[in-house]
C-alpha cells in the first residue's frame, strides 16, 4: 500500500521521484532491468530515509522478490556486472558505471540467535519490512517513484523517532547489535528523547553485547562517535548501562567532554573524529587503552593512535617557542594535536564559569595554528656519522646521540650538522684523554 503523509514530509514524498539522485541513468537503468510483470523491486531503507529527511543519498539499496539466481541472469542479459557479495543471504551487488546498488531478495528470518539469522527467500512485502530493524528504515520507493510505508515509518521520520518494528525485545534478541544501532540511528537522525520502549528494551538485553564480535562493536560504536553531536546518545547509552557494557573505561570518568568538543567542533570547523571523540571520554592511561585497543580489535594505526595520545604531554597554553618546538618533535603522529584539542575544547566550556581559562582557551588555539604550520625537522647525524668519527659501535655510540639529539632540541633546532659533529668530535676526544 501506498501511505498517505501530510506535511514537510508529504511535499519530500512527492517529489522523490523527480530527484536528481532517483532519476540518475544508472539507478533508472538497475529498475528498468529489475521491474517488469515477473519482478517488483523497490528502493530501500537508507537512500528512502535520507531523501525524505533532506539528507544526502548515498547508497542505494534494493529489495526484490527475485532470486539472487535471476538477478544475476539479468545482469549478465544486460551486460551489467554482479557480484555473489551475500548470495548465501540472498544479497547480489549490481555495479552500473561505477557505482554499486545491493539487491537482496526478499526474506523472512527461519532462525536468529543474537548474532546471525537464518533466512528463508519470500515474495511478501509486509514480512520483508517486518524483519527489518527499525521503522525509518523499512521505507520503500518503487519503480515509479511512490512511497509505500508499511510500518508507519513516515511518522516516526517526521517526528524524528527511532523506533523498533513490532517488538522490541524480539527485535533486540534477534541482533544484539541492534542495541547499538538503535543509539547509533539515534545520534544521526533522532530528535527529542529517545524511544521509551527502545531504551527499556536495550537496558534489559545490554549484556547480549558481549555475544557480539569485537569488530561489529567497534564498527557500530565510530559510526556512532561520527555523528555531528552523539552526546545525547552517549548520555542515554550511560544511563541505560549500555555505554557501561560496551566501554567500561568511561565509568567514573565520565562523557561531560563531549558537549565542549562538540561545540569546539563547530567553532573552529573542525571534522567530526571518532577517535577523538573516544579519547575525550576515557581516562589517557596507556595500559587502560592499550587493553581497550585490544578487547575491541581496533586495527592497528588506531591503537597506535590511542597508546602515542597516552604517553604525549600537555604543552602549556602559553608555552614559548623552544619549548613547544620540543613537545612537537617528541610527539608521534596527530598525539599532540589530540591533545591540544581536547585541552583547547575543555578550556572553552570552563570559560563560561572561570575567567582565567579564555585566556587559556585562546593560547591553545593559538598552540594548535602553530602545530597546523610546523614541519618535523630531520635530526642530521646519523650513528654511521660517530662511527666515522673513531667510536665504535654500541652503548658509548647510543648514549652520545642521544647527548647530541637533545643538545640539538635544545638549540631549537638551530645547531647545524657541522656544529654537531664537531661536538661529538671534542666528546670522543675528551673521553680517549
């Protein structure tokens, strides 16, 4: 059935289908090879979403009562590419002039346990939306560009309302992943408080998290950190113990700094950075985070990323020169910038109580232009350079480059090459007298 709307809402649904993003010749031409009196397919879940809240669309998903088996006849009838990416789940992507489009039969779930389903092919529109995780999610276009809402999705997205489909609880114990996509979908597109019977539901099943894979955890966790402002999220997360279940390392350090980095964000136009965002909420102690990198099989450069964040020093606000040169050099990858970043976003939510910490604000923002400008010189002796000189290779050879490295820092960076071999020359004669 095609669902009557009213309002912003309605005027998006009309003109979905003179959409630029709809009537594209690669979207037109996966329809056209897909629609006929054998086959319906439709538009679904994120692009109908988006379109309809003034989003962008970017991924465009379809639904068919096709088989896999048929849509990739097609596709090779139509001299279109197709890949098997989830054909064992009735999943089959189309690539059209470079763009990919998932086609995925219909389904209804034969057999769920938290983690994965069990699904059996259909033709029935209702059971297809019924299966699906949330109402603003099970939208669809058809060929014709009408709306057809069969959950009462279109409400839920004109009042900004992430709701599960039927029942909660059953939804949740379907996919506990769920869970953290019902506050990811939250921090993106919803509005007010959250659902009353999403929350209770998420706080009852909050330990089926821990049934999950660590890389589904984390994937779902930076989608949510991504969001323009997931402080709303992040606080019902803690108050249903789910933020708890999922990131321990914020109890009793609290998510108050995302509010000040947030708006720091926007004030200095900024990129939302998950990991970021992450480092405001979670005490900088390298162990703590090292385990944290590893219980959530973060890759390898964002552990890193943590563990340098660790171990880098606050610089102060209004470090001179010599000194903050220092900090820059020592500092490994974005550590120092992370650091003036949360100092700088901390400085400016105290500047509304402390008159002191403008002034503060003001020397980190200055601290973090100058860091955008800097380039890490080259120290320029080498270890092959001492040995040139007559010592020898070992501990003596490692101590007096470490001498010479820091005398260098110290100089701010001024000593040239010769200044500094001509030192090491009088510090391996000294110690040959």
């Amino acid at each position: 059935m095609t669902t009557d709307v009213t309002g912003d809402v309605a005027s998006s649904a009309e003109t979905l289908r003179e959409a630029p993003w709809f009537k594209a010749a690669g979207v037109q031409r996966v329809l056209d090879l897909l629609n006929d009196e054998a086959a319906d397919t439709r538009i679904v879940g994120g692009a109908v979403r988006n379109a309809l809240m003034g989003l962008p669309v970017v991924d465009i998903d379809l639904a068919t009562n096709l088989k896999p088996e048929e849509v990739i006849a097609r596709a090779e009838t139509a001299k279109i590419k197709s890949l098997p990416t989830g054909i064992e789940h009735g999943t089959v992507t189309l690539v059209v002039d470079g763009q990919t489009f998932e086609v995925t039969t219909l389904r209804t779930d034969v057999e769920t346990d938290g983690r994965r389903a069990v699904v059996a092919f259909g033709t029935d529109w209702a059971e297809d939306a019924a299966r699906r995780d949330f109402t603003i999610n099970a939208l669809y276009l058809d060929r014709n560009g009408e709306l057809v809402d069969l959950v009462d999705g279109l409400a839920d997205i004109e009042t900004k309302t992430v709701r599960f489909i039927g029942d909660a609880d059953l939804r949740i114990t379907e996919d506990y992943l769920r869970i953290l996509r019902f506050f990811r979908f939250f921090a993106h597109f919803g509005g007010g408080r959250p659902d009353a019977d999403g929350i209770r539901a998420a706080a009852r099943h909050k330990e089926g998290i821990a049934k999950l894979s660590a890389e589904r955890v984390w994937a779902e966790l930076k989608k949510l950190l991504a969001a323009r402002d997931p402080s709303r999220a992040l606080l019902w997360m803690r108050q249903s113990g789910v933020l708890t279940e999922v990131l321990p390392e914020t109890e009793k350090w609290g998510i108050d700094s995302i509010h000040g980095l947030v708006h720091a964000e926007e004030a200095f136009g900024w990129e939302p950075d998950p990991l970021l965002r992450l480092l405001a909420i979670v005490p900088p102690d390298e162990a703590r985070l090292d385990a944290m990198a590893k219980r959530l099989k973060m890759s390898r450069a964002e552990a890193r990323r943590l563990q340098a964040y660790a171990r880098a020093e606050d610089p102060a606000h209004g470090a001179t020169d010599v000194v903050f040169h220092k900090h820059a050099y020592r500092a490994s990858g974005p550590a120092l910038m992370d650091r003036l970043k949360l100092k700088l976003a901390s400085a400016r939510m105290r500047a509304r109580s402390e008159t002191g910490a403008l002034a503060e604000a003001a020397g980190y923002a200055r601290l973090i232009e100058r860091l955008g400008k800097w380039q890490r010189p080259v120290f320029p002796i080498s270890g092959k350079d001492l040995s040139d000189l007559g010592l020898k290779q070992g501990p003596k050879l490692g101590a007096l480059l470490s001498d010479l490295e820091e005398a260098w820092i110290s100089s701010n960076f001024i000593m040239t090459r010769d200044d500094l071999l001509s030192k090491a020359a009088a510090r391996i004669a000294e110690k040959e007298s």
